[in-house]
C-alpha cells in the first residue's frame, strides 16, 4: 500500500510562501515524478511528505490516515538523499541495518534481510566496506538498500544522480525503473533534469515556483503542454515559443512548435540562415536565424549538410504546432 | 528547516547549558552589585545600611585604583606588542621550509601548555633570581653585576613572563593563517614585479589582518585577568598590582566586602569594554 | 607552497628556527635538567650543574614531604571530571544549535561567550561566600562544578563548530530511517564527531588543568590541584630548587604531551572557529 494526498498543502518560510497550495493524488503503485527548475519547492513538497518539515496548513494523508503530524519515523516511507546520506562510520551492513535495528529486530531477522537487500543490489561482496571506500553508484546502491530492507509504504528520492556522471547516471535510471517494476511500490521521485521524468515517471508532476503547472503521463505533457511553462520545460531541445505577427496569424499570443517538427522545404514556410550547426551523427541540431521569427531551434536528421551561413526555410509540421493563449495557457 | 517537533526538543535540550550559564552568570554578578552598593564590613559587623555609591567613589578616588589601572594597561599593551610582533616573525619563519618543522613547532608551542604558577615561579627562581638565577649566573660570568629584575622592574618582568608565555599562542594562530594564505596569489604578485617587501605589504599583512585581531581580542581577555603570575612573583606589592589583583586582594584579605565589590564591578565595566569588540568580531565571522 | 628553496637558504632557515626554537623551550628544558640534580648542585653555576652527578632524589623528595599524588589526583579529577560534565551539558546544547537553527541561536551563542568574558574577580565575594556557606570551600565537588561552568561555553562553541561540518541530511537520513532523537545523537551524530568531541575533551582538559585563578581562590589543601600545590612554593625555606624543578616536571609533563597532541585544535578552539 502507499497512497498519499496532499490537501491544499501550504509552505511557508518566515514570509516566503514556498508552496502556495497544492492539492495532489499519487495512487498506490504509481511512479510519480516532481520536476521543475531550481528553487521550485519541489525538494520542499518531498521533505514536507517525508515530515523533515512541517506543513504551514493543509493536510496529507498516507493510505487513508492523517499522517499531517506524525514524525518521519512514523509515517513508514523511506528516503533517498541527494547526497546519499550514508553513515560514514558504519559498514555497509551496518548501514543497511540501521533501521532494522530502529525498529528493534534480532540481529538474525536484520542479517537475513540485509542478506536479500544485498543479492538484489549486487553489494554482496561490499558489506563489509566502509561507504568512503565505494564509489558513487556503490552508494547509490547503499542508500537505496537501506530504504528497500525498511519495506516502506513509498520510497522518496531526492535527486538522487545528480552526484553521478552522465554513464552511471543512465544505468542507475534503469535500475531504478527496474526496482521499481519488481517492487510495485509507490515511487516519488524529484529531478530537475527533464530527460529522468520523461523516461522513468508514470506520472510527472511538473512545478514553477511552489505551483502545480500540470499533471500526466510523460507523453501527455509531450503532446499536450497545459500552458508556455510547461511546453519550454519539457523536451530537449526545447521548443520554440514564438510570439507576434506569426502567432496572430493562427489565433494565438504564443504558439510553439518543436525542433523536431520543424521541416527543411524548398519553398514557402519562414526562410533564414544557419547561425550554428552540430552534427551528431544521428541528429543535426541546427540554430537559425529568420526573418519572421527570429531564431529558431530545429531538430533535424543526421544526413544534413548545411553549415554556418547557408540559407534555409523551414515549415512547421501541419497539426504539431501548439497555441497558447495570452494567459500563457493552451488553446484547444 | 525543521519540524515543531525538533523545534521543541531543540529548546530541552539547550535549556540545561542556558540555565547553568544564566545562573553562574546573574546570580553572583547581581549579588556582587548589591554589596557595592551596601555598607559591609567584616571588621564592623555593627554598621551596616545603604553606601550609595560611596564604595565606588572610594575605589576610584584610592591611589593604588589608578597605578593599577595603569599597571594593567602596561602589561596587556606590552605584552600584546611583544607577542604579535614576535608572533607575526617567529610565523614567517616557521612558514618557510626548513628540517624538523614539526619539532620546531612543539618546542615553540611548549610554554602555552605550562600552568601560570609553574612558568612564573621557573622565572621568578631558576631564571630572574638575583643570586642563583640564570641571568645572575650569565652576568657574573660576563663579570657584570646581577639585575634584580623582579626587585627592581617587577612589571617589566612579569610582562616578560607573560609574553613567554602567550608568544606561542599567538605564533600559533598567525601561523595557521599564514598556511591558509592563497600560494597562487603570491605566485601572480611575484609575476607582476612584485618584491618581498611589497607582497608582505599587500598582500600577506592584510591576510593576516583578521588573525591579528583576534590574538589582539582573546589576549585581551585573558590577559586582563592574569593573576597567578602576580600572586606568584611579587604578591602583589605596590609596583605590580593590576585591577584584577587589587580586586582579588582586598575581596580575599581585606575586610571591607562593599568595596571589594564596588572594585570587581568596575573590572567587570572594564572588562565589558573589551568583550564588545570582541564579541562584534566573532560575531561577524559566525556566519561567514 | 610548491616553491623550492635552495639548500643553503634552508640551511640558514633550519638553524635560525631551531635557534629560536631552543630559546623558547629552554626554561622548560632547564627545569627539567634541574629536576635531575641535588639541591646543592641546582644552585651552582650552569656548567657545575649541568656536570654534577645526575639522580632522582628530588623526585623522591617530593612524594614523601608533601602529598604529591593527592594533588595530582585532584588535577585530574578536576579538570577530567569538570570537562565530562560541560560534555554531557553541552552536546545536546550544540546539536541543537548546529542542526535545528533559530533566529535567536546566534545571539545564544554570543551570550554564553561573554559569560567567559566576565572577569572573576567581578563574582569572587559572592562565589567565596557561597561556597564557604555551603561547605564548598577545598572541595573537589565544588571546584568540578565551577571548572565545568567555565569550560562549557568553549565547550558548546567548539562542539557547534564541530558538528556544523556534518551533512544535517544524514541526521535526516536516521530520522527517516525510525531513529529517535537519543538514537539519532547517540548512534549517529556523536559518533561521526567523535574526532571533535575528542579535540573538544582535550583542550579543555589542558585549560582546566591550568586554571589559576579560582583554584588559588577557593582550595586551600585537600581540594587543591597542582596549580595551588605549585603555588605553594612561592614562599619557601630553605633550598628547594631542585624540589621545584621535580614538582614542576611532574606537573607539567601530561600536559605537555597532550597539548603536543592538540596543537590543531587549539587554534580552533580558543579563536571560536574564526581562524582555521
């Protein structure tokens, strides 16, 4: 079990409302992702869930029960931290075994279980390490064995790769997705980096500035951004927002249309000229300049010659352009 | 970043060390202020009543108040200069790579370790002595006449004592300083054309500011309230008497409890003096 | 610094420091090469001294006309047994000011600072008549409680600085992990600062064991620590330099080694963390 809801959460410090007032439903099971940029009150929102702060007002229910007031110890969920978080002067079973021994178990019911913790996380030949002695993703793996021997009700985690580089980062999300498909427990999960919420969420939640921006599948937000934030947000490269005579054309104060569904023709659409190109091989990233528009990011395919100065036009894909109205929302 | 609930344990659990604190600090303070105040006279049980400030006014007005002020500033202020100086050469020096630095540093720290009554009495007998003294001994084999240092110059040789005894101190602390000291930047200052002088000038001095202020301030403070040296050496006598021996001699062997108190406050006034700057500079630094 | 120096710069500098350095720990030296020589001897010239036989019946001296070691055991019951005690005060004082700050601690901080700032003599009449009141006076009780309360504003502030280094998320981490708070100081936090605890005991050790100034004021023989026995000799009959120099070393000599020990912390712990 692990159903949690947050009713109108409210967050202050001191005079700073961090967290206006969220109200939000994450199902048993699910894989929720919190995403949003630096100082948006997402790592605040998780923490307030954890108990490690207290809510201002609004409530927050655990499987049913008003879990508003109880201590972290008590609310039956376990965390990773950004930065680990691992006891330095413990080894690893020890560390493994902290809340086992918390929770007053036999030392031969903490054995077994840190045993099967372990096994799943390949750190059989490590418990007897110190964590100075493991690299990052030994850690990695640490932290998470410490939370998964507690059988939490849901795992939260913190950011928990931003300590990692680019190659273990990848191989850490899929183990994660992979622990997560043989648990079957509540996940949430707090990045700022929108390519871990587009590929391991069920559910992202997307946050600016304390505020709910929208909520759904990785796709959904892909196909179907609910206002300019979130269509800037989510994508890589992002999308390209453009306001003015172009947008009015279509009815809209802003209309986006992504790298990717923009198309090289020969004649017709908006004509500019290649300011920087990058061939990656798979794909050319191309920064244009045009007239009507200003510059523009395209996405193209890997077999693009064009280079720095060559004239281009380029046309948005019919049906792929997005239009937002002038509070920044979406148009139907 | 906490909870009401760590918010609330946090409060228990300073609550013991403010309490005790609070208590060791108020109570004596504000009993020793009620007897300034007070006609107290363990000679003259008999009188007794309200003084106003006629206690103060007596400690102030008393010749021995002001040589020992006098005596208190000489001893802080020489023994200040002696130690910074000396300890801003001595950690040049030792910051300069030669053989045994480590032995070096723990002969040079050694005396901060001795107990005050240990360093002053080695002084005062082994070295100092007009007869059987080192000096004594240096000067009669050089065919001079032995120096009574304490007879004859008791406060020049108790801040000799006491700056033995702090130099290492401050040695210390500017020494870990200049350790902290950007080696890269001195690298830069010798490209640009700058000499030895110069880099000292502008560029080590004014890294060694803070460090120098507070050897200044901690000295201060401690040495305000030097009184094993004294006791040890002169017993006081009128020529090295400090505010805080006075105090403490006519608290312990004179009689008169009004006026011994009227004198610790005043040191205390004094001594409040020096502890704002200080604690304004700690202060600035705690968040830094 | 990366910098080379030439030998004979180095030379020069090696003598220069060891010069220097030789001239700083010579009276300790001197006392101890005292302590090692007869009455008569310790008083000649130097060079006599230094070629006189050499033996310990100073040392002998010492323990059997006074009571050395009941000194000594003060010394160490005070200054251990004060600074234990400003430990257990203050270790749940610090933790709370490191990890759960307020707008207040900072002014807290100050405050128990400036508690070390006031002169004693300003409080010696009450304390004395206090003390007398209560049958504190020459108590090693009396004197622990004292020493502890003077200890345990440094105490805190070295502590805080100590544990301000740890991560506060992995006090977090035993939150989460169902840790109360006596578990979360008691497994987690005291551990990880051991190394500061133990500079922390240390160099509080060392100042209360040199403290001078209430153990002159407030023992006389029974409660009385090596400073008052030192003390002692400063009105003396007879020869007794070489009694002095024994008594000294004696005195000395364990805090000399632990203050070699704590040299580090030492600048740490007596400019609150404003050098490092």
């Amino acid at each position: 079990m692990g159903q949690i809801t947050l009713n109108a959460v409210r967050k202050c410090f001191g005079e700073v409302d961090v967290i206006p007032s969220i109200d939000l439903r994450i199902e048993d099971g699910e894989f929720v992702v919190f995403v949003g940029p630096s100082g948006c009150g997402k790592s605040t929102l998780l923490r307030l869930i954890a108990g490690l702060e207290d809510v201002t007002s609004g409530g927050i229910t655990i499987d049913g029960t008003d879990a508003t007031e109880l201590p972290p110890a008590k609310r039956g969920l376990a965390m990773v931290f950004q930065s680990y978080a691992l006891y330095p002067h413990m080894s690893v079973r020890k560390n493994i075994a902290f809340p086992l021994k918390m929770a007053g178990m036999t030392p031969e019911q903490q054995e077994a279980k840190v045993q099967s913790a372990a096994k799943v996380l390949n750190l059989t030949n490590y418990l007897d390490r110190r964590p100075g002695q493991l690299s990052g993703g030994q850690r990695q793996r640490v932290a998470i064995g410490r939370a998964i021997v507690r059988e939490p009700k849901a795992f939260l985690f913190d950011e928990p790769l931003s300590n990692l580089d680019a190659a273990l980062r990848v191989n850490m999300r899929q183990e994660i997705t992979e622990l997560h498909q043989s648990l079957k427990t509540t996940m949430i999960y707090v990045t700022h980096d929108q390519v871990e919420a587009m590929t391991m969420a069920d559910k992202i939640v997307v946050l600016n500035a304390g505020r709910i921006e929208q909520v759904g599948s990785p796709l959904t937000l892909y196909e179907h951004p609910a206002n300019t934030f979130v269509a800037g947000f989510i994508g890589s490269p992002k999308m390209n927002l453009i306001t003015g005579i172009e947008a009015e054309k279509l009815g809209a104060t802003t209309i986006g249309v992504r790298p990717e569904h923009l198309d090289i023709v020969d004649s017709g659409g908006w004509s500019g000229v290649v300011g920087l190109s990058e061939h990656l091989g798979s794909d050319t990233f191309l920064k244009v300049g045009t007239k009507e528009v200003g510059t523009i990011n395209v996405r193209a395919g890997g077999g693009i010659t064009l280079r720095h100065g060559d004239a281009v036009r380029l046309a948005p894909r019919p049906g792929k352009v997005h239009r937002f109205g002038s509070d920044g929302k979406a148009l139907s | 970043m906490a909870t009401q609930h760590s918010r609330l344990a946090a409060r228990f659990m300073v609550a013991p060390s403010v309490g005790f604190l609070f208590v060791w600090m108020i109570v004596p303070l504000v009993t020793t202020v009620y007897f300034s105040f007070l006609v107290y006279n363990l000679l003259h049980p008999e009188r007794q009543g309200w003084a106003g400030f006629d206690n103060y006014y007596y400690f102030l007005t008393d010749r021995a108040f002001l040589t020992a002020v006098w005596h208190s500033v000489a001893l802080v202020v020489g023994v200040l200069c002696i130690t910074v100086v000396g300890g801003i050469l001595l950690a040049l020096l030792l910051n300069l790579p030669f053989w045994g630095q480590g032995v070096v540093r723990v002969l040079v720290i050694a005396p901060f370790f001795v107990m005050p009554t240990v360093s002053a009495l080695v002084w005062k007998n082994m070295f100092m002595n007009p007869v059987n003294g080192m000096f004594a001994h240096i000067a009669k084999g050089l065919g001079l006449q032995p120096y009574d240092f304490l007879g004859h110059a008791p406060m020049l040789s108790i801040i000799g004592i006491v700056s033995w005894e702090w130099l290492p101190f401050a040695t210390l602390i500017l020494l870990t300083a200049l350790q902290s000291l950007d080696s890269e930047q001195q690298e830069a200052a010798e490209m640009d054309g700058a000499n030895w002088m110069n880099r000292f000038i502008y560029l080590t001095l004014p890294h060694l500011t803070r460090a120098i202020t507070v050897v200044i301030l901690i000295q201060t403070i401690f040495l305000l309230s030097i009184y094993a040296e004294i006791a040890v050496t002169t017993g006081g006598g009128p020529a090295s008497t400090t505010i805080t021996y006075l105090v403490a001699q006519q608290s312990l062997y004179g009689n008169d409890v009004g006026g011994a108190s009227a004198g610790g406050i005043v040191a205390v006034i004094l001594a409040n003096i020096v502890a704002v700057f200080v604690m304004r500079m700690i202060g600035k630094n705690l968040d830094a | 610094m990366a910098r080379k120096s030439s030998t004979p710069a180095k030379v020069v500098v090696t003598a220069a420091a060891w010069g220097i350095g030789f001239l700083i720990f010579f009276p300790i030296l001197w006392t101890i090469l005292m302590s090692f020589h007869t009455e008569g001897d310790a008083i000649k010239s130097p060079f006599e001294m230094l070629t006189s036989p050499w033996n310990f019946d100073s040392y002998a001296e010492v323990q059997t006309r006074s009571n050395y070691s009941l000194h000594f055991f003060n010394s160490v019951v005070i200054s251990v047994g004060s600074t234990l005690l400003a430990l257990v005060i203050a270790i749940p004082a610090a933790w709370a000011m490191a990890f759960v700050p307020g707008k207040r601690t900072k002014d807290l901080l100050m405050w128990m600072l400036s508690t070390k700032m006031m002169p004693a003599v300003g409080v010696l009449i009450p304390m004395y008549l206090g003390f007398k009141n209560m049958g504190l006076l020459d108590t090693r009780t009396g004197l622990v409680g004292v020493m502890t309360l003077i200890n345990l504003p440094i105490v805190v502030w070295m502590l805080y600085t100590y544990f301000k280094e740890i991560p506060g998320e992995i006090l977090e981490a035993a939150r989460m992990d169902g840790a109360s708070l006596r578990s979360e100081i008691l497994y987690v936090l005291t551990p990880m600062a051991l190394p500061g605890i133990a500079s922390t005991l240390l160099l509080n050790v060392i100042l209360a064991w040199n403290e001078a100034f209430w153990t002159l004021q407030l023992t006389t023989h029974d409660a009385a620590p090596l400073t008052q026995f030192i003390a002692s000799y400063s009105s003396p009959e007879g020869l007794f330099y070489a009694k002095l120099s024994a008594a000294s070393t004696m005195a000395i000599a364990p805090i000399l080694i632990l203050g070699w020990f704590s040299q580090k912390q030492l600048v740490r712990g007596l400019t609150f963390g404003a050098v490092k």
